[in-house]
C-alpha cells in the first residue's frame, strides 16, 4: 500500500473555483497571493505531508502515546516530525508575520491543513488549537499578554491546549466548576479538574499553554460566569524565559478507539494550591472568546472529514485498481480489477464525490472568511459572515458524519483485508469516529443550525443560500433533471422547512435538527458539485478525462445522493413521531 | 456500566410472533416445543450468555489471541467458558439427538444464538461453524463419516473450521487453487495455502475439523471443479481416537480492528507433502454441499447484527438514563438525563428499532425454516423455501449494514466515553466491522438477491412477498399513513422494480443492487414492526407501558427510516449514472 500523496490537482482546482465564486480574487489586498504563490505553497505543504507526517500515521497508531511517571511522550519519529514542522515555519501559515507567522488568508491555510489531516490527523492536531488560541490571544489579549505568548506560540516553542470539559461538563459548558480566584497581583489561582485536552500534556514542546475556562467566586451559575484564562504548565518570567513548573499536572490519558498517537489527557489544576493563571479579556466573558476558537475548531474538524476521507478514497482506489477478482459483469473469462466491478465502483465515486462535494464547501467558506476580513463593503460583510455561521455547523456535522461512513466503505472495498490493521484503512474508521462527538457533537451543531442560524435570523441567511443555489441549478441545464431536482430540494426548504422552524414545535425541532442538518449537508455537496460540473463542462477539451470525471461526479452525486433529501425533509416534517411517546424507563 | 443482560421479555413475545404467523405452532411435530420448554430454554441460555459469556467480552478484546511456536492461544478464560458450553449441551441444541445433540427446532435455537451473540461474539463463532459444518456431513457425509466425525462435534471434544478463501480466491472462489489428489486408498492429499480461518487453530479442543475446499487433478476450471474435503488437525484412528498430527500448519493469525479473541487463522496445508483428507459427497461438489453452510453462515452473520444492536442498545440506554447534561427542552433549570433530549431518544429509538424489526425478521426466518422441514404439505414447502432463500441475502446484508450503524450511533450517545475503549461500545464498533464482508460482502449479497432470487425466478418469491405485506398494512389502520406509505413501497417495487430487474440493464442491476437490497432491508423492517404494533394495539391494556413502546417504535420507524426506501428505489432506478463512464485510471 502507498501512503497519502497530497491531490494537488483537486486542490489547486477547487481553491480557483472558490476564489472565482466568492469574487475574492479580485480584492486589491488580496493581489500578493496569485495563483503562482499558491501553488508554490501548496505543493511544499503537499511533500511534506506526504513526505513526512504520512509515514510516521500508522506507527503512531500502533505505538500511540505512554504515559509515564507523570509525563505524555509522544510516539517514535513525532519530536523529529514536530521540529521540521515548526523550522519550516508552518505553524503560523495563518498568523500575523508581526509575531512570527507568515500572514497568508485561509484560502490557502485551509487545502494546506487538509493535506496534513489527511497524511496524520493524530500528529498534527497542535495545529488548529495553537492557531485558534492564538486568534483569542490577538482579539482578545493584552498587548503584554500578545507579546509574551503569541511569538513562543508561532514558533512552535510552546504549544496552545484548550481545557474546557470537566467530567460533569461537555457539551453543557455551563455546569464547570473550575474555580478560579483573583490574587492581589492580579493573578487568578486556578483549582479543578479537566478532561479530554487534546495535547494537554506531551514532550514537543518548551512549554503548554492551557486555555483554562473557570468561573470566578462571585460568577453567575450557568454558561454566563465563565471566564477564560492562560495556565502555562511552566511559569514564564519577566523575561519571557521560562521559570518553574506551574501547580498543572497531567493525571492520565485515554484509551482511545483511534487518534492513538494524540494524546487525549486529564489534567488536574492547583492540587497544592499554586496553579496560577492570567485573565484574557474581562471575567464573564470567556465563552465569548472561547467561541473564536470553538469556530476555528469546527471547521478544522469539518475538514478532518474531507482529510479522512480523501485519504480513505486513494487507499481504496489503489486496491480496487490492483486486486483481480472476479469476471466482467457483461462477460467473459478473465479475472478484472475490481474497480472495474459496478458495485465497486459506486462505492468509490460515493466516497470520491462527498470528498470533492465537501471539500469544495470547505475552500468556499475559507475564502468567504477571508472576503468578509477584507472587503470594504460593511453589507457584503455582514451577508458573508452570516453566510459562513450557517454554514459553520452543517459542513462540521456533515463532513465529519460522511467522514465515518466514507472511511466505512473504504474498509468495505478492501474486503476481509479492510478489517486486517495492516492496510491501515481500518484506522482511519477508528480516526474518524471522534470527529463526530468533539468539536460539538452532531446534535450540538444541529441545534445551532435550527435555532441560532435559522430560526433567530427568522431564515434570511438559509434564503439567501437557497437562492443562490437556485441560480446555480440554472447553469446545469445539459445535466439530466439535475435543475428540477435542486429546485425542489430548494423549494421545499423555503417553502415548508422555514416556515416550520420559525413555528417552534420544539419537540419536532429539536427531535429532527440532525435530519434537516443532514439534508442540508447534501444539498451543499449537491450544489457544489453542480458548479464543478458546469465548470469542467466549459473545459472539457483541455483534459477530457479529468473533466469528464468530474461531470460523471455531479451525476453520480444527483442520482445516488440527492434522493435522500426528500427523505429527510419527509422525516423531519413528522420528526416527532414515537419519540413524544416513548417510555425509556420501562 | 453493566454488562449485557438477555431481553427475554422482547425475544418471548418476538418467538410467540414468529409461531403463530407461520403457523409453525400448529405442526403436530411442534406440539413437543410448548412455551414452557421454550422459555425454560431461552431463560436458561440468558443466564449463560450474561453471566458467562458477556464478562469475558471486554478482557477478550484487550488480549486477543496470541500465535506462539505455532500455536494459538485464546485469551484467559476462554478454555473454561467452551468448557462449561459444551458440558451444558449448548454446542448441539439444534443438533440430531441420534449424535448428542438436542434436535430443538431453529425457532428455539437461533434466539439462544443470538444472545451468546450479543454477549460475546469473538469466543462464540466456533459454533455456526461446528452447526453449519455437522449440517453438511448430516446431508452429504456418508454413514461412516457421520459416526466418525459428528458426536465429537456435538460434544465439542473437537471443533470445526472453514476453510474457504485463499489469497487471490475470496469473493471468486472459483479462482482457488488448493489441490486434492486421490491416493490409492481413497484418501486425498491435501496441498494450498488457505486465509481468514476463524478458529481455524486454537487451544479450546483435542481435534479441529477443517472442511477444505479444493481442486481434483482433472476438475473443470472455475467453480464447477471444486471438490469439499474433511481435513482433520490430529489423523484419526480406525476406532475414532486421535493419532499422530497431520500435515496441516497454522503459519499466522490476523490483527484485526475487531473480533480480537477470535482467532483468523492462516493455514498451510500439505507443507511436508503428508496431509490426508477425505471426500465429502462427490468430487466437484464441493460448492453445492459448502452452500448448506453458507446458508447457516449468512444467516447466523445477520443475527450478529441484530445481537450487535442489542448490545448498543443496552449500553447506550443505560448510559443515556444515567448522564445528566443540559436541560429540559422545554425550558426549566434542572439538568436532566439525556435520554429525555429529543435528539438522543431519536438515536435510541434508531437502534431499537432496527433491532426488534431485524430481531423480528430473523425469528420468522427461523421459524419458517422449521416449517418448511416438517410440513407435509410439498407447495408449502416450496413456498417457505423459495421465501427463506430470498430473505437470507437481504437480513444477512441488511442486518450487518445497520449493525455498523447502530454501534456507531451507541458511540454517538456516548459522546466523548464512546470514543474511549473502557466503556466497550467502541468494541462493538469494531466487532461489527467485518459483519458486512465475511460469508460474503454485502455486494454479493446484493448480486444474489437481484440476480438469483429475483431475475431467475421472474420476481415470482418477491411478488409473494409484497402481497403478503400489503395484506399485513391492513392491519395499520391506526398507525397514521402507514398503510398507504408501505402500500406505495410495495406497490413501486411490484410496477417498476420487478420489471427493471427482469429487463437485464446489467449495468444498472449490479451498480443498484445494493441500494434494492436496502430498500428490500428497510421494507421488511417496517413490515415486521408493523405487524408489532398491530399486536401491541391488541394487548395494550395488558401491559400499556411496554405495548405503547411497541406501537411507538413503529411510529418512529414510520417517520424516520421508511421514507429512505423511495429515496433508495429513485437511485436504483438511475444506479448506473456516473458510473459508466468514470475512469478511475485517470
């Protein structure tokens, strides 16, 4: 079996099409980042993941992390890997080139986080946290506080872990009970127990830095008294050295089904008393902030479903391309490939088209984020920043469930070898299956769909986007029925669905928020493999077979994918139904 | 978290169903299998599975089997448990009674089953082998072969394996390539290299049976040139002792993502040119008589995925009553358990469903079987085969499908632990992994129902079918829509299935084969919890609680998992879109 080899030609593709799409190409500040740059870019990203974060994936899955006399080592080749990482100056692709980074918009950090995903998802999880705490810390830090943590940070000397569950507090952020008291020198001594910190203990760094959610003596019960603050594990001095170790200890890790070589770790804060801690921002105020990164989170993890994916696909591809087995089905005695077998090509045009569906969503909404930072139009702005909330937890939800079965039917086209370790696709499903839960699970981002997204702006943002795949469907006239079917997919959302969730049968909402999620999440792929379509149908000469392919996507796509919105919709309008009823406790 | 506990009261009533719809309980042969047997068996095969069976579960998982100096070594507790299984008669409880078995009638047995299923899977798959294999030699063994080889069996002194795939012969068994060369005292030499034999060497018996399949010198090329052969581990005295080894060598085991206490063995047959079968039946017949174990083996695989749902269940139920996070929809401060978020007991209900319309499905298969052996009545007969036979591929395929599904929902509930091996729902996850490929991939399955049990027999066994189920929607009239919604399934399926199938699109039947098996799958389903709550609506002031969960259930199924069987047909219909024309090659 190969290992991951980065899909630049997908990449470079989809990132035009979103620049072209969202108009962010033609930003005056956006002239330095032309297609050359990207390129370059992108190809350098793509050798390295390739090159070397994918070998290290399946020994880390093996090895996975120990915990030892109190400390996290991380598995055989991660420091080597951690360091060529942090010289070759990638953790700050996106960050500010002021403290270090190298300033380049999300358009291009977005395909470039995919290609590590794809290559080792359990390595490179540091990245998103270290780049979403870093975002706080320049909304909402001290000037003192930017420039004591923010270069470390980038650099890679210290990493960033974000300590928000407690055993009683996952998705309901609001029961923590981590305590956290103001000293006379301003500091906050920190008391309290957390679990599930990605990275929260490992041997990569100088020093961890943990974004610490507590509430304070005198905060309000509920998710309204949290506040956020930085706990390094070392204390820093005046200086910016570091001095002695900080009251922070790691109690264990987990065990986990997949992510082996991330260690997910318990930390116990101020078990002597002398954790001490600094307030970012004001007190109350840190699920606020905490929130700028929970965004970063979601859509990193959303892309960890087209990583898994992609990485998925190109391990079944290569085997159905390779293993014979069984006769054409028209006929005749020789042995085929089995990609040449209809049903094993169906399950691989559905995990290729979810991947290209997703991943062409995902590239979309980093450039509409980087249009919404750039523009000067405050209306264009407003209408893109809403776009991407609404579109925040239906690609996160949606990637991440099409992640498990994507990885699920890569294990099916291997056979009896997908449940063998060895392949290494049987990882990928244990990888995957967290990506659905952490972040916010389904449910959660569900909810947030429903009732922040549509039901509180009274549905102008899900209009508007139904509008404009409305427009869409328009340029796929020479697909069969692919704009009727799009139509009333669109219709039947503005028609019957908005209405509905404005009407607040809360047991139907709430009951059927993952259905109208999923629905929605089809119809994005739907609609933006509709556009790559229309796209490679006005180039089809210059490369017939790769165009082609990418129409033939589109169509697999309607006739195989969108059928099931109907049906979600369906069930949604009677989401109800046995549950009201239902006794558990019987 | 408890451990699995058998649902006698779910598996009593289901059992009572099946009787009486089939009529099965008024065959004078029946009369001896009264429901006090009945139940004294089911309560006492609980008992086992839960208190026996169920606490080695986890500890097999973390162990798995070890392969030293050749050798395979089960995991602690293992030898004690098959130790007692045997000793209490439970190796041969569907077994003729002339060779120590039970002679219990399937309806009886395959509940049993499924409970040592839910409970342990990886220890107990030595038995469909040993039930499927003692089959075969009841049929095809001669009188001496049945003396020789079946009491130790039954008795469990030895165990049996089957011994099918090879490295380039899984799915394509007409590709193997194992010789068997007649010697001129009747007895065959054995040579070839065999994969993915579960229990194919272990430390549990004094003897292992493999039933080899294998090619004659002179057999015709392709499936029609395989001969079955009886190749014991230890050589086998004239006086039914055991002698000296034969020449057969376990050369490794696999390490699986699941299923880690079940040993999948490779084995080398004939290294030293010294290894002795003997022919079942006659040469190059070997498939038709492997068939009866197959049949045994798909059937007992579809019940791994009722008993793996089960066990999801379970766990995520208990789980879902005791976490408390967030608060009542509704609106109030008090934090409750999750099992009262609409958006959890929709998951629950998604697995319970499944189960109790699969556990259901199963039964009547099983009684079925049962009436088909002892009517005297020969269209019956017919009948009941040609039912059983179309039925077989879509619970065998369909049961294992929703399996994966159901462990990974269970997760689901769990959130962050389901992600976490110690609470044993990610086990089930990876346990349940292999159920859609070994005793064939859901896409045989799926080739089989379109092509043999469909097209062959004109759609005659699926038009039976549907019209029994349209008879049954009547019973519905209580349950909203649901008459008319299975009626237009059945009726799609009976106008514009049946003669697409009989048309021979090739291309479209084997890329949509498994979206018709799903639709078939999800029909049955709704079928069987039809048929339930129109038997609930009848007790309900028996027991309202459980009853009213009962009618419940088919509501929820109504809504949520029926409208998927339109969006499947539509998709079958056009299967062939995109397909055609990708090149994968590109």
């Amino acid at each position: 079996m190969s290992l991951y080899q980065a899909p630049l030609k997908d990449i470079q593709l989809l990132v035009e099409n979103a620049l072209t799409t969202t108009g962010l190409d033609e930003l005056p500040t956006m002239a330095d980042f032309d297609t050359e740059l990207v390129n370059a870019v992108l190809e350098e990203a793509g050798k390295f993941a390739a090159g070397e974060l994918a070998p290290l994936n399946r020994m880390g899955d093996i090895q996975g992390c120990r915990f030892e006399d109190g400390k996290v080592m991380t598995p055989d080749g991660w420091k080597n890997a951690y360091r060529q990482f942090c010289d070759a100056g990638w953790m700050g692709l996106a960050l500010p080139a002021e403290f270090g980074g190298q300033s380049l918009p999300r358009f291009i950090a977005q395909p470039v986080n995919e290609m590590w995903l794809s290559a080792n998802l359990a390595f490179i999880m540091f990245h998103a946290l270290t780049q979403g705490g870093s975002e706080i810390l320049m909304h909402f830090g001290s000037d003192e506080q930017k420039a004591r943590y923010l270069e470390p940070l980038i650099s890679g000397r210290w990493t960033l872990a974000m300590s928000l569950t407690e055993p009683n507090a996952g998705s309901d952020l609001g029961a923590l009970t981590t305590r956290a008291v103001k000293q006379d020198d301003g500091r906050y001594l920190i008391k309290g127990q957390k679990i599930y910190i990605t990275y929260g203990d490992h041997d990569l760094a100088d020093n961890i830095v943990h974004l610490v959610l507590a509430r304070t003596p005198d905060a309000p019960a509920g998710s309204r008294g949290i506040s956020l603050f930085l706990v390094p594990k070392y204390r820093i001095r005046e200086d910016g050295t570091l001095g002695e170790a900080n009251d922070v200890r790691c109690t264990g890790i987990e065990h986990k089904t997949g992510l082996h070589g991330s260690p997910t770790c318990s930390i116990s804060y101020g078990d002597k008393d002398t954790c001490y801690g600094e307030l970012i921002g004001d007190e109350n105020r840190g699920l606020a902030a905490m929130f700028i990164l929970m965004n970063e989170a979601r859509l990193s993890c959303g892309i960890q479903g087209v990583a898994l994916g992609e990485a998925a696909y190109q391990q079944a591809l290569e085997y159905a391309l390779e293993r014979t087995q069984g006769t054409d089905y028209r006929g005749g005695r020789e042995r085929v490939a089995i990609a040449q077998h209809p049903d094993v090509a169906r399950m691989l045009l559905s995990i290729r088209s979810e991947v290209m569906g997703l991943r062409s969503l995902s590239y979309l909404i980093a450039a509409q984020i980087d249009k919404a930072e750039h523009t000067p139009d405050a209306d264009e702005r407003k209408r893109l920043q809403d776009r991407v909330a609404l579109l925040t937890p239906v690609f996160k939800a949606y990637a991440t469930e099409r992640a498990n079965l994507m990885a699920g039917t890569g294990i099916q086209v291997f056979g009896g070898m997908g449940f063998v370790e060895e392949t290494g696709v049987a990882q990928l499903m244990r990888d995957a299956r967290v990506t659905t839960i952490y972040e916010g699970t389904t449910g959660i981002q569900a909810r947030d769909l429903v009732f922040r997204k549509i039901q509180l702006d009274e549905g102008v943002a899900l209009k508007a986007l139904l509008d404009e795949i409305d427009a869409d469907a328009n340029r796929l006239e020479d697909l069969p029925q692919a704009t009727d079917t799009l139509r009333q997919a669109t219709g039947a959302l503005r028609d019957q669905i908005v209405p509905m969730v404005s009407s607040g049968n809360l047991l139907r909402l709430n009951a059927g928020a993952v259905l109208l999620l999923e629905a929605l999440g089809t119809l994005c792929c739907a609609w933006q493999l509709g556009n790559l379509a229309a796209l490679a149908l006005s180039r089809r000469d210059q490369d017939p077979v790769y165009y082609g392919n990418l129409i033939a996507l589109a169509e697999y796509y309607f006739a195989h994918s969108l059928p099931a919105i109907q049906a979600r919709l369906l069930s949604f309008e009677q989401a109800e139904a046995g549950i009201a009823n239902y006794r558990f406790d019987d």
